[in-house]
C-alpha cells in the first residue's frame, strides 16, 4: 500500500509542478503590457504563487522517496498553508471587477479637476482605444470637449470619429482575459494540492504504523534474547 501510495503522490506532484509552472508564466503576463499598478501587484503574487509550489514540488519530491514521516508532516503542513494562500489569491482575483470601478471612478474625478494627475485616463483611452470612463458622453457632462486621446486617428488635421467604448468596460474585458487564466490555474493548484496533501497524511500515517510495528517487533525480539 505504501509504495502505491508514494506512486501516486509523486504523479500528483509532477502534475502540481507543471501547474505551477503555468501559473509563473500567467505571472510574467501581467507585467507585458504594465497597464496598472493593480495588474503589477498581481503579476507578483501569481509568480510567487508559482515559485512556492515549485519549491513545493520538489520538497514533495524529497519527502516520498526518503519515506521519512517527519518529512512527509511537514510537506502536508506546507500544503495547506500554500491551499489556504490559493483561496486568498482566488477571492482577490474574483473580486477584483470592484477595484476596477474605484479606479476608473477616480480618475474621472481627477479628470474633472484638469491635470492635476497628468491625464492618467489620457493614457487608457490611447491604450485601450476608448473614450471617457463610461464613454464620449462623459465629456458632455462636464462641458468639456472629448481630447485627442478619444481620436480614432490622433494624428488627423480633421475632425476623427471618437472610440465608442468606454474605458471602464475596456479595461474590465483586458483583466478579465488574464483574471480567467489565473483562477483557472489556481484552481488547479488548489486541486492538485489538496489530493497531493490528502496522499501525503495517508503515506504518513502508513509509513508511521510500519516504523511503530517494526519498533515493536524489535523490542519483542530484544526481551526474548534476555
């Protein structure tokens, strides 16, 4: 059962590390384009992610194919608080639509008060192709005519159509094509590793009966030579 088990686990664990291995890579998305200081944030958390359950992985390794009880405790015990890290980063990651509306609400209140932040928004509508947070009515608003960062062609001596979308649901479709990715390998991280933590404590509890039967049987052997 025990070598079944050690089998087992370090399939899991192959299938962990190739995970975590995508999980960097989602990571290293995120800072390609550097579009905000929340998608920085999160690009770091994710390779972290990633980088833990490499080291995980190969601490996993270790603790199978020495069959050392001490090991395979403390691996689960790590396991679990990488899971617990997982659902923490999922929940970020899930509610992270809500951040995005702080962010365009203020800078559009910025945008309102001129260029105190130097067009921030300015840089959205150029990089996303939009217009306004929720759109070129936004300008009408507040009386003010739509910038050249609105243009369709900036560089036009004539008028240019404006972008139609707003930035608000622009940026909101760019996160979610990289948000998607991210919780999907969390997930698997977090099902990979719970099987993985739940096949380590089972290796664990067999490898401990065994040493504790061969300790008994030593003893008893040890007492009838006396």
């Amino acid at each position: 059962m025990a070598s079944s088990l050690q089998k087992m686990l370090l399939s899991m664990n192959f299938v962990h590390s190739t995970v975590s291995l995508l999980v960097i890579v989602c990571g290293i998305s995120f800072f390609i384009d550097q579009v905000s200081t929340l998608e920085k944030v999160a690009g770091a958390l994710t390779i972290a992610q990633g980088i833990v359950g490499l080291s995980l992985s190969i601490f996993c390794r270790e603790a199978a194919e020495s069959e050392s009880p001490n090991w395979l405790r403390n691996y689960v015990a790590i396991a679990m608080l990488q899971i617990f890290s997982q659902l923490l980063l999922l929940y970020e990651a899930t509610n992270s639509s809500n951040r995005i509306d702080k962010t365009f609400d203020d800078l559009w209140e910025a945008e309102r008060r001129g260029a105190a932040l130097e067009r921030r928004l300015g840089f959205y509508e150029k990089f996303l192709k939009c217009c306004g947070v929720n759109g070129s009515h936004d300008y009408s608003k507040i009386s003010l005519e739509p910038p050249k960062s609105c243009c369709i062609d900036e560089d036009s001596e004539f008028d240019s159509p404006l972008h139609p979308y707003g930035c608000r649901d622009q940026f909101t479709d760019y996160v979610f094509s990289k948000v998607l990715l991210l919780k999907l390998a969390c997930w698997l991280l977090i099902v990979v590793g719970t099987n993985s933590a739940l096949c380590g404590w089972r290796l664990y509890r067999v490898m401990k009966r065994q040493m504790q039967r061969y300790s008994g049987d030593w003893l008893e052997e040890s007492s009838k030579e006396f």
